[in-house]
C-alpha cells in the first residue's frame, strides 16, 4: 500500500525561523513556501534523497506526521478504516489528496500523488 515516505509534517510555532535554522545552520534548501488563509507551510529538502520537511503552523498533533505516498487514496482510506485506523483526517496538501490517522497510538498520513508539478509552481514562488 505505501510506496514512499516523502514528507514529514512538523508542527512549528515560528515556520521562518525553523526554515532559517535549517538553511543557514545544517545546509537545507527552501523548496517552497505558503502563506494562504492564515496558514504558513514551508518546505525544506536537508538531503538529496528522502522526505522533505513540512513545517507548519497549524497542525494540532504535538509530534511530526510522517507522510506516505499511495496509488490511490479511496483504496488507502478503505484499508486504514478496515485496519482499526482512527481519527482520520482528509486534508488537501499541493501535491494531492492526503489523510492523517491514528494508528496504535502514533499519528500517521497517506496522500496520492495528484498534482506531480505542484512543488514546482511553488519552488518558483518561493
């Protein structure tokens, strides 16, 4: 069912300091940036290969949400309801549709890769 581990979404109280701190102390690279509806996203790339960080100002869970990719998030959503999952949460992030859970206590996610070119149009933005 998962094919990737691409984000780790962190709850951050100051997202511009936690990104500057990246950057300019560990060699991280600013991908891309939102600032939409009182919402502040920011994501860093701290190496070539692995998850991107997510810091974000809005997230309720005290500890990072690590977020995997499927094919296809109804098949996804069907499995976690089947395997006990609770509290799940469908959100939109940029690349596609995604849903957080609780699984045996820990706070995971699922998305489907929907809008491949989305880190891009940001990547320019940022």
């Amino acid at each position: 069912m998962l094919l990737s581990l691409d984000f780790l979404y962190t709850p951050c109280d100051d997202v511009d300091a936690a990104v500057a701190q990246c950057v300019e102390n560990l060699g991280g690279e600013l991908v891309w940036r939102i600032d939409s509806v009182g919402t502040l996203v920011a994501a860093v790339r701290m190496v070539a290969q692995g998850p991107l960080l997510l810091f974000a100002d809005h997230l309720e869970s005290p500890t990072p949400i690590a977020i995997y990719r499927v094919d296809a998030i109804a098949q996804a959503l069907e499995q976690l309801r089947a395997s006990g999952a609770r509290e799940i949460r469908e959100v939109e992030i940029p690349p596609g549709p995604c849903a957080t859970f609780t699984l045996a206590g820990g706070r995971l996610g699922v998305y489907e890769l929907t809008r491949p070119h989305a880190g891009e149009h940001l990547a320019r933005q940022a």
